[in-house]
C-alpha cells in the first residue's frame, strides 16, 4: 500500500525469494532512519523550495549554478513524488503541493520557462499523476490541465512533448476527454490563436533542424490528435470525430501528413497510418448515409446535390430552400459584422449535430443556454401554441377585469364581515358580562337583606341591653382587629439580626476555575425561587471528580399606469387654467388622485358615508390627511369659488373637500377606525406574550432545576466572598458559557453541563418546552407598548368628542358618519378595554417575576428580563448542537476506521485469489507511466487499428477512384 503498486507488481513482490524481499525492507526502512535524508524525506521541505524559488526567480535569472540547483530540488521531488512511500503523496496533496506546482508554472519568467526546470516542473506533475490518488487529485483540480497546457507556448520541445503526453494520456482516462478540449480552448484565448489548434498544426509543420527533437515532437503531437479523435466521446460518435477532424483539416493537415513521410520514422509513420485508416473508414461510414461510396467535402456542389436528392418530396425540403434564401440575404460586404453573422450561424449548426438527447455537448459548447432538445419541443406545435397564446391573453385581459370587481366586492365583504364578527364577539362578551354582574348584584342585595336584618336584630338587643346592663366592663367595638396596638408581637415577628448560615459545600481538591456571577445576597432571599432551591441534594448526584477536571485552575494540553408625473400635471393645466395652490403641492395632489382613480364628487361621497364601498385604502387615507385645505388655501379658494370651472384639478379637490363639515375630523376619524383592528392586533400579541412568558419562568420547574445545579457548580468553583451562594442574579447564566475547561478549551461549563444534564436530569433538556414565549417577550419594549395603547386611548377620546359635535350638527344628505362611529364606538371601547386589562395583569404578573427570581422592580425592562433566558436558551441549544457535532464526528471517524479496515482486507483477499490480470491499459489497472508510453508507441491504438484493416480489406472491393476526391487514398504498408 505504500508504494501504490500495481496488482501485476504486487502479484511479481509476492513472489520474489525471502531473501530479497527482506533486502527491499531493509532498503526502505534505511532510507526512513537515514539522518540525512530526514529533511528531504518530506514534501514540507519541497513546498518551502519550490514557492521560494517562484518568489525569487528573478534574482538569479543569469546563474547557472543556482539554476542548476533549483532544477536539482524539481528533480529531486519529481524522484521522490516516484519512489517514495505513499504517505509522501498523501502528504503533498494535503499541503496542496499541486496548487505550490502550478502557481510557480503561472509565474514563471521568460529565462525560466525555457530553463530545464520548466521541464521538470512538468515531469513532477507527471510524476503525480503516475499515483492513483495523485492523479484524482489533479483531474480534480478545476485549472490543472488548463494550466498545464500553456507551457505549449514555450520553445523548448522537450517540454512541449512532456506536456502533450500528459494530455494526451488524460484524454484516455475517464471524463479526462473534455477537460482537454477545454484545455485546448483556453490555450486558444491564452495564446491568441485564431482556431483551436493551430500551434499544433504550425509546430508538426514547422522543421527544427534537429531530427531526433523534431521526430519526438511531431510523434508527439500525431499521438495527441489521435487520442482526441479517438477517445471520450469520440470512441462510438461518427458525427464527433467527423466534427473534431474538419479542425485539423480545415487547418490544413493532410499535406503535412504527406510531408511528414519523409522523416522515415516507424513510431510517427504507426501514428499516421492510424489517423488515415480512421479517416477513410469514417468518410466510408458518412456516405452510406446517403446510399453513396465517397462525399466530394470539398464540392459545395455535390454537398448541396446530396442534400437536395435526400430531402426532396419530404417535409424539410421547404425549409431547406427557406435556409438557402435567408442565407442569400446575408450579408456579404466586408464589415465588421459579416463574419460574426456566418460563424453564429456555423455554431448554431455544429450544437445541432453534434448535442445529445440529455442536452450535453461531447465538446465544448459552441453557444451557452442552447439546448436543441428544448427549442425543437418547443417548435413542433408552433401554430397550435400561437393560437393558445391569442386566446390566452384575450381570456387575461377578461380575467383580470373581473378580478378587479371581484376584489372590490370581496373588500367590501370582508370588511362586513370583520365588522359583525367583532359585534357578535362584544354582544357576546357583554352578555357574558352582565350575566356575571346580575349575579353577583343579586349576591349583594341578598347580602344587604341579611346585613338589615341583622341590625335590626341588634338594634333591638341593644334597646334590651339599655334597659338591663350586663356584668362587667362593655364589650369591644364591632370590627376592631385583635391584638391591635397592644405591643405583643404576633406569630410572625421575627428577630431581624441577620446571621449568615453556613452550606456544607464539598471542597475541591485543588483550586478550580472562577464562574463569573454575582451573588444575591441572603436578605434577599425569602420569598424567592432561591427559598424553594436546596442544591445540596444536587451533589449526591454529580462526579466532582470528573468536574475538577474539566475545570481545574491548572492549564492542562488539550486533547482531541398613468404616465410621467409631469405629463399628468400638464395636462390639467390647460389653456387659461386658474391654479392658486402652491406648484409642488398641487402637483403632488394631482399625482394622488391618478392613483385614487375616483372623481371629486365620489371621493366626497365616501367620506360622508365613512367608506362603506371601501373605495379608500389605509395608505391612500394617510396620503389623503397630507392635503387637508389649510386656511389660507379656503380663504384663496373662496375668492374664487365663481370661476369653479377654470380650476385645475387640484384647487378644485381642495375647494370640493373643504365644503364638507369638519374633513379633516372625519379624516381622522376613517383612518382610526380603519387602523384601529390593525393597531390593536399589533399591540395584543405583545401583552401576551409578556403575560405567558412571566407565568412560564415563574412555573418552570425544568428551569428550577436548571438553577439549582449552576448555583452547586457556583458554590463548589468559588470560594470566599463568592462562595457559599444562596442564588445568583439571573444575568448570571449568559457566563456560564464563558468558562472554559482546562483540558479542553472547545468545552465550556455549558456543555458540561448538558451532559450532566443527559446523564442525571435527562428531562431538562426539554426546558424549552416550559419557555415557548420567551423568544417574543425578549422583543417587547414595555415603554414603547405603553406608549402605542396610550395613543389607542386618546384617539378614541378625540372620536368620541367628534361624535358629540356631529350629533349636535344637522347632518348632510347622505351623511352616515353618527350611525356608523356609534357602532364601531361601541364594540372598539369594549374591545379597548379588554386590552388595557391585560396589559395591567402582565406588568403585575412581571413585577411578580422580577420578585421571584429576587431582582429589584423597576430597574428592568422585559426586554432585557426575558432577553436573558432567550440568550441562555439558544447557547443551550448551540452547545448541544455543538455536543450531537462532536459525537457525530467521532462516530464517523470510527466508522470510516472500521470501513477502511474492512476494505484493506477485502483487498488483500481478492489479490490472494486473483488469477490472472486483464491486458488492457487503462486508468484502473496501469501507471499513468504506462499509459502515456503505450500512446507514444502507438500500442493504445493497436486493437483499432487492427479492425480498422480487417474493416478496409473487405471494404476495399467498394472504395472507387474519383478526381472530385479531396486526395488520393494513401496505399499504407503494414
């Protein structure tokens, strides 16, 4: 496993003499025990090296000696990422030893790129990816290759052919295919190439000089482009190949293929057989298609005669010529758009042939967005869908008209409604009331009854007793308390001499952390929770041991609509328009009325009769209040009420409304009654929950409990002054959290509280069930709340004084404003009421809290009250979320142990009872070594080309010599 062999090479160590085995351990375990070794042993020191060196190329870009030492440390690394157990890798990718490669590959200098270390760099990489989990690690990596193939643009070749077998290889290994022809993309951009491809095709054309070098780089490349064509998608997609190869060809490769003939090599002359055999069999393949032996591609003729023949008399035929058409009336003059319009057209086509079923594209998409499956749904019912759409929007436009009125009406019936709701609700309440009064006035008549009776009773005793006086002195007045003024104390006196009593608290050990809290004192005490709370009994229960640990003093290691706004206003200001009101402020009211979309006349209409249609809305009401006539306005507006109809729109609104008695109170008076459900509907929830929260906290015995073993935890931590606690103040428990364990700084006293609270008080986990209202209480600002009723209360003042005013007035003709106040007077009063009720028993009920956790009354908000308990509540549940994370992480960690366990001993009984090994190369079961010598040989291509010739030979009878072809079929001897 440390050396990452192969099953072969496995399977060959195995079977070696005992001997030499026990020569290999000892050569190995030499080399981890070598002293000298101990610093290069490691890629920390390789990393530090290499980002050095990337850093301070430039100083040393003319010494050859510190150059060759640089190399020496690549080489170096590219000999140990080889040689060295697997734990080297393992611990070059975790310190992102590939991200350390390829940066210095970014930053390289020009001197440096074409130095040697260039090509070691790469041989690294190489040399990475030789290791099965290296070369995950770098197909993982989202700009490797991208990256690896810009060293294309350097001179050297020998860097050139290290980097072209490396991607030639990658092409080979599953999903590897793609990431190339992305590559290759980005080299495009990266080197400004007119096409993909074409330093390749430059540099297979180009002469070196030097055969050997020039040899090696064309097989190269050769090997390069038959992978390409040859691999990914390109193993089963005729019309893929097809695709990729017009590339090569466009660009000019097939007499470069003649030419390279010439260099006599069998390695590139293997490679060149393959690319042609592939190419005759596929163009064979292409033209059975069309029930014909050879495609002249070069004959925009005969490829249009092909078509033509194929689709005639079908239904495409039509929309071939409309193509044709359409591409006449492209256009054809040299400007800067022209040839944009034929390469648009050129990708369009390329995705149409080449994009499957599921919307992939096996190359690089040519257009982002495009999916060809979708777009042709979406054309096979057109006429139908066109039709759909027309009468689609004719049934929107209907639609929407009727929902219109249909919200009006259901506005105007809601509003009904919600208005005989709340009647029925206070009819119901005041019957439940006055049923609850009768009763207890009929209690109290009965009691007046028997108290008469009674008096005369003893008015008639007191008559007998005048006239026979008793023995001894008189009696007491009736009603005077006993013991009253007598100076003996009553049952209850008390010494008040405070005396402190002493807990038998255990002591530890050894001196332990502080916890942060203030001590109530003991005077403070009676009439408390503290009173009810023993945590002596809390002891028994707790390992102290164990909590002197977590917590000792002594630091420990840790361990693991309606147009422009002035357009509108312009248009009211016709010709010899008569405007008195300020420019902006009539504007603005002209504005508000587009939006109202009601006449003067209608407007004036619902005010009087307080909005019964509901043709008002709350805000438009609140815009309304904003352009109440002020006196100067009426006074202006009277002086010109004769030229009413010369009036721009704004001045006659404004003249119309201060017609009506008292608008800006009947305004007033419409907005707080449509507000006044809204209002109260906010305020309510508030006093609830001040009023739930209080009884919670104050029920709770979770929370009771809760504090009896932080004031046992307190009482045993502190000493002195600090100690020996009979409660603690409430904002106390936001520290407990604070407090860190000695041995593990990751733990606080809250998490070790939990689990004590799992092992011993399993049921106080749930306290949150006890305190559900507390999160909304700790939102409540009790000023501001009071301030919100307070203003409740004036504005039903001032309507009620606006009610007597329109009672004493004669009304107007359709004025409905007494009917409708009275009613709603009415059941708002009640329903008042009732909430300045509450809210007097949740500030008792909260003054009784503050009182029974022993904090003063009056210098605490319940903001900052139930504040407390909703900090404390949710670092409870972050502690246990924290407490389940930690748990969940050791468990997985055991389960993966177990798994990798399980798995490595699988492994070694499959290579005990494995046989025989599959011959072929592939990612799986070779180096990465292996692979890229196989594809520089040719070997890779082997089985192909070997089909391939059974494939010509029975198909050669066919093949027909024609002078339309692109070139004479090269005779290749095998």
């Amino acid at each position: 496993d440390e050396l990452d062999l192969t099953d072969k090479n496995r399977e060959a160590m195995f079977a070696l003499p005992d001997e030499k085995k026990w020569q290999i351990y000892c050569s190995k375990k030499k080399e981890q025990e070598d002293p000298n070794k101990l610093a290069t042993s490691w890629p920390d020191y390789y990393i530090d090296r290499i980002n050095s060196m990337a850093a301070m190329q430039t100083l040393f870009a003319f010494d050859e000696e510190e150059m060759e030492t640089r190399n020496k440390v690549v080489e170096d690394l590219k000999t140990a990422l080889r040689t060295q157990p697997m734990r080297f890798v393992t611990r070059f990718i975790e310190l992102d030893g590939l991200t350390c490669l390829l940066n210095f590959l970014k930053s390289m200098d020009y001197q440096t790129s074409e130095s040697r270390i260039h090509t070691s760099l790469i041989g690294c990489i190489k040399a990475l990816m030789n290791n099965s989990q290296g070369r995950s690690h770098v197909l993982a990596h989202p700009e490797s290759i991208n990256i690896i193939s810009q060293s294309l643009r350097q001179d050297n070749i020998k860097t050139k052919v290290a980097v072209l077998e490396i991607l030639g290889a990658v092409c080979l290994v599953p999903g590897g295919h793609k990431k190339v022809l992305l590559a290759m993309c980005h080299y495009q951009n990266y080197s400004a190439e007119r096409t993909r491809f074409q330093t390749l095709l430059n540099e297979l054309d180009r002469s070196t000089g030097r055969y050997r070098d020039e040899v090696n780089l064309k097989t190269a490349i050769m090997s390069f482009i038959n992978a390409v064509l040859n691999a990914g998608a390109g193993e089963d997609n005729l019309d893929f190949r097809l695709h990729i190869r017009y590339e090569f060809l466009i660009l000019g490769i097939q007499p470069v293929i003649d030419k390279l003939r010439g260099h006599e090599n069998a390695t590139l002359d293997r490679h060149l057989d393959f690319f042609e055999m592939v190419r005759n069999e596929d163009d064979l393949e292409f033209a059975k298609r069309f029930d014909m032996v050879h495609i002249d591609t070069k004959s925009a003729t005969q490829m249009f005669e092909v078509m033509k023949k194929k689709l005639t008399h079908s239904e495409a035929y039509p929309y071939l010529l409309s193509i044709l058409q359409h591409c006449l009336q492209m256009p054809y003059k040299r400007s800067a758009g022209t040839l944009q319009h034929w390469q648009l057209l050129d990708r369009i086509l390329q995705q149409i042939v080449l994009q499957d079923d599921k919307g992939e594209d096996p190359d690089v998409a040519p257009l982002d967005n495009f999916n060809v499956k979708n777009i042709i749904r979406m054309l096979v019912n057109e006429n139908e869908v066109k039709q759909w759409r027309d009468q689609a929007e004719t049934f929107r436009k209907e639609h929407a008209e009727l929902l219109a009125r249909l919200e009006k009406k259901e506005r105007e019936c809601e509003t009904k409604t919600q208005e005989k709701d709340d009647m029925m609700k206070t009819l119901n309440k005041m019957k439940d009331k006055l049923q609850k009064e009768s009763v207890e006035l009929r209690h109290a008549r009965e009691q007046v009854v028997d108290l008469a009776s009674r008096i005369n009773e003893l008015a008639v005793r007191a008559v007998c007793g005048c006239m026979s006086p008793p023995p001894g002195g008189p009696p007491p007045p009736p009603g005077a308390p006993p013991f009253f003024c007598t100076g003996v104390p009553g049952p209850l006196a008390f010494n008040n001499t405070t005396s402190l009593r002493k807990k038998c608290i255990p002591q530890p050990s050894h001196p332990l952390k502080s916890f942060n809290w203030s001590k109530l004192g003991e005077n403070k005490i009676n009439g408390t929770i503290w009173n009810e709370i023993d945590d002596m009994q809390v002891f028994k229960v707790l390992d102290l041991e164990d909590f002197e640990k977590m917590f000792s003093a002594y630091q420990r290691q840790q361990q693991k609509e309606m147009g422009s706004m002035d357009e509108l206003y312009l248009t009211t200001r016709k010709v010899k328009e008569l405007s008195i009101i300020d420019g902006r402020r009539a504007q603005n009211c002209v504005i508000l009325l587009s939006k109202l979309k009601l006449s003067n006349e209608e407007i004036r209409r619902a005010i009087l009769e307080m909005d019964e249609r509901e043709d008002l809305a709350k805000d438009m009401l609140e815009q309304l209040l904003k352009f109440v006539p002020e006196k100067s306005d009426i006074d202006l507006l009277e002086e010109h009420r004769h030229e009413i109809e010369r009036m721009a729109r704004a001045d006659r609104f404004l003249f119309e409304m201060s017609r009506i008695d008292h608008y800006q109170q009947r305004l007033q008076a419409l907005f707080f009654k449509k507000k006044f459900a809204e209002r109260l509907a906010e305020a309510k929830p508030k006093v609830e929950a001040i009023l739930t929260a209080s009884r919670e906290v104050i029920c709770s015995k979770r929370l009771k409990q809760v504090l009896e073993v932080v004031l046992a935890f307190g009482n045993f931590m502190n000493k002195g002054q600090r100690g020996n606690a009979f409660g603690f103040k409430i904002y106390s428990l936001n520290k407990i959290a604070d407090t860190k364990s000695s041995i593990d700084r990751n733990i606080t006293m809250l998490h070790y509280l939990i689990m004590i609270f799992e092992k011993s008080y399993p049921d106080i986990l749930n306290i949150q069930q006890d305190l559900q209202r507390l999160p909304e209480a700790a939102k409540v600002n009790l000023a501001e709340l009071e301030k919100e009723v307070y203003h409740i209360k004036s504005g039903l003042k001032a309507l009620e004084v606006e009610l007597e005013y329109q009672k004493s007035s004669i009304p107007e003709r359709g004025d409905k404003f007494v009917p409708v106040v009275s009613n709603f007077i009415t059941v708002a009063s009640f329903s008042f009421s009732e909430l300045e009720d509450q809210l007097a028993e949740a500030k008792d009920k909260f003054s009784k809290a503050l009182q029974h956790f022993g904090e003063d009354e009056g210098r605490m908000q319940p903001d900052e009250f139930f504040g407390i308990f909703d900090t404390f509540l949710q670092s409870f549940s972050d502690a246990q979320q924290d407490l389940e994370n930690m748990r969940r992480k050791k468990e997985e960690e055991e389960r993966r142990a177990r798994m990798e366990a399980m798995l490595k001993e699988q492994r070694e009984k499959e290579r005990r009872l494995k046989k025989t090994k599959a011959g072929s190369i592939s990612e799986e079961s070779g180096e990465f070594d292996d692979l890229v010598s196989a594809l520089r040989s040719g070997e890779v291509f082997d089985k192909d080309l070997s089909k391939l010739k059974r494939n010509r030979k029975r198909s050669g009878s066919q093949l027909v010599e024609s002078s339309s072809r692109e070139r004479t079929i090269t005779k290749v001897n095998y």
